[in-house]
C-alpha cells in the first residue's frame, strides 16, 4: 500500500473526495480526474432496501469495494466503514480483515472512515479510539480517518467534539472527519487544535476555497451526489407525468453508460 493517499491531504489546499454508491458511478467520478474515490454508505445502503447505518450494508459495502478495486486499479480508493460493523475492536478488525482483505497483510483500499455512532447514537469515545488502535496496529499504512458525530446527530459541543478528536489522535488515526453544517469558525477552532487533517462535508454555503481558508484537507460530498442523482430522476419523471416530452438535454446517453461496464 503506498502513501499516494496519505500525501493528498494537505491542510490549506482540500481535495474533493467524490464519493460512489455503484461501480459506475465510481467509473464517472474516475473518468472526471478525480484520482481518489470514496462510497456513500447512505447510497449503498438504500440500493438494498436498508437503512444506513444500521450494520445491514456491510455485504453489499464490501461487494462494491472488491468490483470498485477490479474496476479500477489506478485509482486510490477509501470505504465509508460505519461503526466497524461490530462493537469490539477484534471482531472489527477480523471483519475488515476478511471483508477488504484479499491477502493477510494488505487490503484492497487504502482507507476507511469509522466513526463513533452506532445507529444515530453517540458512543463513548473510548470505543472507537479502541478500534482505531486494532486496526492501526494491523495495517499501519492505512489511512484511518476517525470520524467524530457531535455535530452529525445534533450535539454541537465543541468541547465534546475537541475531547473526542484528541482522544482518536491518541489512538493513532489518521484524520479526523467533522460532519455536520458547521460554521466556519469552528472549523477553524477544530483545525487549529488537531495536528492531523481535517476532513469535512461538501456545503451548500461554503466552496472549497472559503474551506481551504481555515485550513481543511478534505472536502467529502458523502450522499450527496447519490441524492442529487434520486432528485434528478424524480424531477425527470415529473416532467413526463405533466404531459411533457422527456428531457435528455445534459443527460449521459445510452451508450456512454453502457460502455461504464466494459
């Protein structure tokens, strides 16, 4: 496993992780220059019926890292790996190990976000610094992005939100993931106290410059071109409902999708 991934997190200058729900999707986001490609667990989640978050996606998570990697071996790949899909640090890292892992000392991305909600709920942080620690003990070069859910489920306590990033720093991870429309100047305060990169949400108020001001390293879009796809589709839809001719201005012809699967 290289450093490529390591080294695209420059605080200051955030690169945008575009994140997949499908192989073709992925294929799109590659085909774009994006050199780095990430999952949307909300997208995989929904495509079987699932709720996200919920430990039910980890067969189709993995069934899409394993085609995404087969499909494209030039390209850096990070997987959105929930809570770990298990409460222990042991049974996380046997599953990573068996799920992402084609031989016992490599896997198949070169990083993963965990975070530290289970089913929409907090966990003490000392859980998920005990899962970081097991798998950066395991596969040291990869990119362990510990992923903090004040914010995301409603708690916007900085001092929490602090306390828990200095605690994953402890545990040896390799970058912090903030979610949540947060304001800029927490931002910067979380930047400011954390020495690892600060990975936050694509914003409907902020463009990546204003992020690059305060110092981010990685802007994710998450689900958010899964759900810009579904509205799409949706909209589309209406308009022929309305006794309208079908648009195809802007739309991928068949052909180019089809050609996604060679």
């Amino acid at each position: 496993m290289s450093t490529a991934f390591h080294e695209m997190h420059r605080p200051g200058d955030p690169f945008l992780l575009p994140c997949a729900w499908d192989v073709a999707s992925a294929r799109l986001f590659a085909e774009a220059g994006h050199p780095a490609i990430g999952t949307t667990s909300l997208g995989v989640a929904a495509g079987i019926g699932a709720a996200d978050e919920g430990r039910e996606s980890l067969d189709a998570m993995a069934g899409l890292i394993a085609n995404m990697s087969r499909a494209l071996p030039d390209r850096l790949l990070t997987c959105d790996f929930e809570d770990g899909y298990g409460d222990a640090p042991e049974a996380v890292l046997g599953i990573l190990r068996q799920r992402l892992g084609p031989a016992e000392s490599a896997l198949v991305v070169d990083g993963i976000n965990i975070e530290d909600s289970a089913r929409g709920r907090l966990v003490e942080p000392l859980a998920l610094a005990g899962k970081v620690s097991a798998i950066k003990e395991a596969y040291p070069d990869l990119f362990v992005n510990a992923r903090i859910d004040t914010y995301w489920t409603g708690q916007d306590r900085l001092g929490d939100t602090l306390e828990r990033m200095r605690c994953y720093v402890d545990a040896g991870a390799d970058g912090i993931f903030v979610p949540g429309d947060l304001d800029l100047d927490v931002i910067a305060r979380i930047v400011d106290a954390c020495p690892l990169p600060i990975n936050v949400l694509s914003s409907p108020r902020f463009a990546r410059s204003r992020f690059a001001e305060v110092g981010v390293a990685r802007i994710s879009t998450g689900s958010l071109l899964y759900r810009t796809a579904m509205s799409a589709a949706l909209s589309s839809l209406r308009t022929m409902r309305e006794d309208h001719p079908a648009e195809t201005a802007n739309v991928l012809s068949y052909r180019v999708v089809s050609e996604l699967g060679d």
